[in-house]
C-alpha cells in the first residue's frame, strides 16, 4: 500500500521531489540505514548560441591584442616596482619604472622600423641599378605593335594566327 501511494505521488512530482518521497516511503526509522542514493538528471539546457556568437563577434582581435598588451605592460610595470628598493616611495617607482619601460619599448621599436626602411631602400636603389645595368630588361614593351590599335583588332589577330 505505501508502496503504491509512493508512486502515485512520484507521479506528480518533480525528479528530485519523487527521490525523495520513495527514499522516505522504503527506509526504515533507523538513523543508521544506509540507503541507495537517487540519480535525479537535472534537465539540461542547451546554450543560445547567437547571443555567445554575437558578443564574440563584437570584440574584434585588434581589441583583444590591445587589451593583452595592456595587461602584460601593467604587470611588467608591478614586476619592476618590486624591485625597486623599499625606501622610495611605490607611485613614484611605478612612474620611474614606467618611464623606464616605455624608453626601452621605444628604442626598439624605433630599431625595427629603421632597419626595415634601410632594407627598403637598399633594394630600391639595387633595382635601379640592374635597370641601369639592363635597360632591355626593365620595360618588356613590345615594338613591333602599334599601341594605338584597337584591342578587339589585335585579338583577332592573335586568335587568327594560331587557327
């Protein structure tokens, strides 16, 4: 009998609730009894993708690479303030440490740039050496054609040619 009204609430009930209705209908008083745990699936939801898909979308890489760089500077800047000895006061060692950084990233920077434009330039003027060098070489411009033809003419004297 308790048995059967055990179910027929389990049959109303949600997952968790009917668990434990039938743990409490076959258990018995003991405070000792061990009884078998219940296995309640809670309902699984899927995901909306397009809010995920639209908040990602927003955030363009550009963004992220500034925010990274932003971070990592930010804990450089704490790393060098460490070490910086006890006696001088923290802002004025971030502010120096900072200063220092930022020199440092900029000197760099500043390397990079010019060794890219020298690399430039040293390829232009060797290129305008071989063409002063080859002057047949610089310009495939074909003589024998006259420039002021129509092209619908010439294309069917090309096609004609090879019939």
């Amino acid at each position: 009998m308790a048995a059967a009204m055990a179910a027929a609430v389990a049959a109303r009930l949600p997952p968790a609730a009917a668990c434990r209705a039938r743990l409490e209908a076959t258990t018995p008083s003991s405070p000792f009894a061990v009884a078998a745990p219940c296995r309640v699936m809670a309902p699984t939801r899927r995901p909306r993708l397009g809010t995920r898909l639209v908040v990602v979308s927003a955030q363009s890489n550009f963004s992220r690479v500034v925010q990274t760089a932003w971070k990592v500077g930010r804990d450089a800047v704490e790393a060098g303030t460490a070490l910086v000895p006890g006696s001088v006061p923290r802002p004025v060692a971030r502010i120096g440490v900072t200063f220092v950084a930022l020199s440092i990233a900029l000197f760099l920077l500043k390397s990079v740039v010019s060794t890219a434009f020298f690399v430039l330039a040293m390829m232009g003027l060797i290129y305008l050496g071989f063409l002063a060098m080859n002057p047949k070489e610089g310009s495939k411009v074909d003589e024998g054609a006259n420039s002021s033809e129509d092209p619908v003419e010439e294309a069917r004297r090309i096609m004609e040619k090879y019939k």
